[in-house]
C-alpha cells in the first residue's frame, strides 16, 4: 500500500488516537494543524509530526498533503471539509460528518465532482468481523432479514456548559452516539428506510436525552433504535432473519458475533465468528481510506453515510428540534 501524506485538523483525544493508527500504517504523520500553538507543539512532539500549522488554511494549502483528517467538534466539519475538497484533498471526516443532510449533500456533490475521496469515522464499516457476518448473511445462512434492534447509552456528567448538552454545538445524543446505531442498522438493512417513527425526551437545554426510534423500508424490514447519554446502555446490535440471528455487542469496534440458527421453531444450534482487534480500529479505517484512494472509489461507503445523514434529519424533524444553523 502507498503511503500517503496525511493533514490533520484539530488536536483533541481522538486525533491522539488517530495519530496512533497512522503512524503504525505509514511510520509518520506529515502534518497538523490546531489555533493553539502549544497545544499543537505539544501534539506534534508526542506523534511524530513532520510539519506544524496554526492556520488551518496554509496547511489545506500545502500541495503535498493528501489527505485531510477533521477532527474538530462537528459544528466545523461542513467548513474543514468544503475547504479541503477545494483545495484537492481526500478527506477522512470524524462522525457525524455534516450536523444535516444538506450540508451532506453538498459535500458530497462537491467530493464527487472533484473526484475525491470523502468518507466518515464510523468504525463500524471498517471492522474485519462485519465482512464476515455479510459473507453469512449474503450466503442465505440467517434467512430473510427482518428485524435490527440496536442500543447505544452512555452516561454524560451533569453539566449544562458541556458541549454534548449544547444546541449551538450539535449537541445531544442523536449526532453524538446515535450515528452509529443508525449505521448499524442501515448497514444491515437492503434498502434506506422510508418511514421513522420516534419519541423523545428533551435535555434541558432543548436537545436529545434519549430516545427510541423505529424505522421501516418498502421491504418491511424494520430497525428498532434506544439511545440515551444519562443512561448508560450495552452498545449492543441484534439481527434477525427467519433461519437465526446474530448478536454483536460493543458493535462499533467489535471482533465477536454471536449466531443463532434458528432451522425450526424446536431447536437452535450456535457458533461465534471472531475476526480484528478493537484495538486497531483506527488502523483498519486508515487502510481502508487509503486503498479506497488508491482504487478511485470507496466501495459504497459515502452512500451509507448518505442514507444515515438523511435518516438523522427525519428524526430530528419528527420531534421539531432545530439547531441554529440548520438553515446552511
């Protein structure tokens, strides 16, 4: 695989990790940028970084960047990634890639025009085990597939001037942790849901606590969705068909699948298939970015993120919650 060079955008605690995984897969990072300087030298020092910026723009403007790696709150994606398309760059976005759908679709037009590259941190897509439990499920082993029931909670501190409990900043559990749920699902899915139905509970600042979410495709499959961020709950995935199921937990970086075959409605027999290390979850998406690069097209991938920024919308749209910036 050909190295490449890579530009990061933001310094926070998952560009340390990221930083990790790109040195393991190309032996260096080429540059970074962050407004603050010491937090950037800091940065640099600690993963090996070739060249530093304060300004974001004088490092999109590098000619030998390739590819840009946006790990700022979600709030400046929609900007970093526009910038960097322009300027020629692959981009490698952190989730949720866009705060709506149509600043998604406007990226992705762009991507697609420029012939670039353009693919979101969902590590899920990324993860050695799920090839194999598609392999399965391709090959008729589980049946017709028709339910997904997914759960994904954490437990947030109790602070109102948090950025996950901030309206201004996207905040809440929809576009914090509910993208992967809905990855999940829609990943498992045949065709794009085109019915949600969905009730939530309200944070106090105006954003989402916690919710359940039910959508359905013109194929009746239907996906069952519980996220909460002052409840914790197992991040945990079922599917199932008419001949069994499978269950992964802990499904954004998992290495496990439970399967259940279901022949008859008397007996069941069970396996498990084991594939990855949740460890090298980041090194899977680099080498995955990167052969998408070297291959001229990322194997469907931006479609699944199409489908779960639209979905995202339709939720928010059906409890009324509007962010400030929804009209950009």
């Amino acid at each position: 695989m050909k190295k490449l060079n890579w530009g990061i955008i933001g310094v926070g605690w998952i560009a340390h990790e990221m930083a990790d995984a790109l040195n393991q897969v190309n032996g260096e990072i080429y540059a970074a940028t962050a407004p603050t300087a010491a937090h950037l030298a800091k940065f640099a020092a600690e993963k090996h970084v070739l060249h530093t910026y304060t300004n974001a723009d004088a490092m999109l403007n590098d000619p030998n960047v390739d590819v840009v790696y946006i790990a700022t709150p979600h709030t400046f994606h929609y900007e970093y990634i526009k910038k960097a398309l322009l300027a020629g760059k692959h981009v490698f976005c952190e989730k949720a890639i866009t705060v709506n759908a149509h600043q998604f679709d406007e990226v992705a037009a762009l991507a697609r025009k420029k012939n670039l590259i353009l693919s979101e941190g969902f590590t899920l897509y990324h993860m050695p085990i799920y090839k194999q439990v598609k392999d399965l499920i391709n090959a008729g082993k589980l049946g017709e597939i028709h339910m997904i029931q997914v759960n994904f909670g954490s437990l947030k501190d109790y602070d109102v001037n948090n950025r996950f409990f901030s309206k201004e900043l996207a905040g809440g559990a929809l576009l914090d942790i509910g993208g992967y749920a809905t990855a999940f699902a829609r990943y498992f899915m045949d065709e794009q849901p085109n019915a949600v139905q969905t009730m939530v509970k309200f944070f106090e600042t105006g954003v989402d606590e916690q919710s359940g979410i039910i959508m359905k495709n013109t194929r009746e499959q239907m996906a069952v969705m519980a996220l909460s961020m002052r409840a914790k709950q197992p991040k945990r995935g079922v599917v199932s068909g008419t001949k069994g199921y499978v269950e992964i937990d802990q499904y954004p970086r998992a290495t496990e699948a439970q399967i259940t075959y279901t022949s008859s409605a008397h007996g069941e027999t069970h396996t498990t298939l084991t594939a990855g290390v949740s460890a090298d979850a980041l090194v899977y998406e680099v080498q995955d970015m990167q052969r998408y690069i070297e291959q001229g097209h990322d194997d469907g991938e931006l479609a699944l993120s199409h489908d779960v920024a639209h979905l995202l919308d339709s939720v928010r749209t059906a409890w009324g919650m509007r962010y400030p910036f929804d009209n950009k």
